[in-house]
C-alpha cells in the first residue's frame, strides 16, 4: 500500500472518532494512536497547542517531550510562524531545532487552522533521517483539517 492509500484509509477512521465528540483531549489521544500505529516510521506524533502566545504540548505517543516552543523557534515554532508545513530530511541541519528525543532524526510539522489562525500543529518525529515526504505532507494536512473543528 502506498503512504497516499494509507492516510486515506485513515481519514473514515478519523471522522468517526471525532464527529459529535465533546471530550477533546481523548479524540485528540485516538487520532494519535491511530497514526502511531498506521505508519511504522511514526517514532513521536503528537499535537502542540497554540495558548497564551506559545505552544503547548497537547495529546501525543511517542517519548517524553517539552511542554513549551515559542513562536518562531524549533520546527513546530516555524511552522506555526510561516503558518507552512514543514519537513526537515535531517534534523540536525535545522537550524534552531529543538531536540526532545535525541533518537529523532527528521520530521514534519503541519499547522491546524481555524477561522484562518494557526491552533495547533501535529508534529511527527522518525528515527530514520528523510522519513517524511510531500505524501505524508498531504496526509497529514488533510487530517490537520478534519480535526481543526475541536480546536
Ligand atoms: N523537534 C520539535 C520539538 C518537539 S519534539 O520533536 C516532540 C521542534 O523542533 O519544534
């Protein structure tokens, strides 16, 4: 199956955790249960929340990880900055990059959008260096809307 098939497949899964669901800590939880267990690359998914002008560490699988990134600081800092996806082949080569698991080697980053501000973001972490690709990109902005609504 190609990583396309595979976030597809994802998406009636989704929906259907979130529709109608007022306990937004646990449908953000299964949403990232169902990601961590769909793609073996998937070493930390997880949300940071947008809330008193920083992000905070929202429902997630993966390591222990900071609970704190400023706007405009690490990978998730940028994204929700430039209000862009952002994929980083090598971890190492980002400038900036905030390093809660020294196992990760690269990662992406998608911010959520409501009423066109950035609310959140799902930030995704591999151990294998340019795990991510316009795929994952796709997949995932695609669910970045479909739970946008529980924000
Ligand atoms: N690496 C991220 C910080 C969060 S952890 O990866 C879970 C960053 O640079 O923003």
């Amino acid at each position: 199956m190609t990583k396309t098939e595979q976030y597809t497949q994802l998406i009636p899964q989704i929906k259907a955790l979130i529709e109608q669901q007022s306990n937004i800590v646990g449908a953000l939880c299964n949403v990232t249960a169902l990601l961590k267990e769909a793609f073996d690359y998937y070493f930390w998914v997880g949300f940071y929340i947008v809330k008193d002008q920083s992000l905070q560490l929202g429902p997630f699988q993966g390591s222990v990880a900071c609970y704190t990134i400023a706007k405009g600081k690490g990978v998730c800092g940028t994204s929700w900055d430039s209000q862009k996806t952002i994929i980083v082949d090598d971890v190492e080569q980002f400038k900036g990059h905030i390093a809660c698991s020294s196992l990760s080697r690269s990662e992406i980053v998608v911010p959520i959008f409501k009423d066109n501000e950035v609310v959140a973001v799902i930030d995704v972490d591999s151990k294998d260096l340019a795990s991510f690709d316009e795929h994952d990109a796709k997949g995932l902005e695609t669910i970045a809307q479909l739970v946008a609504p529980l924000f």
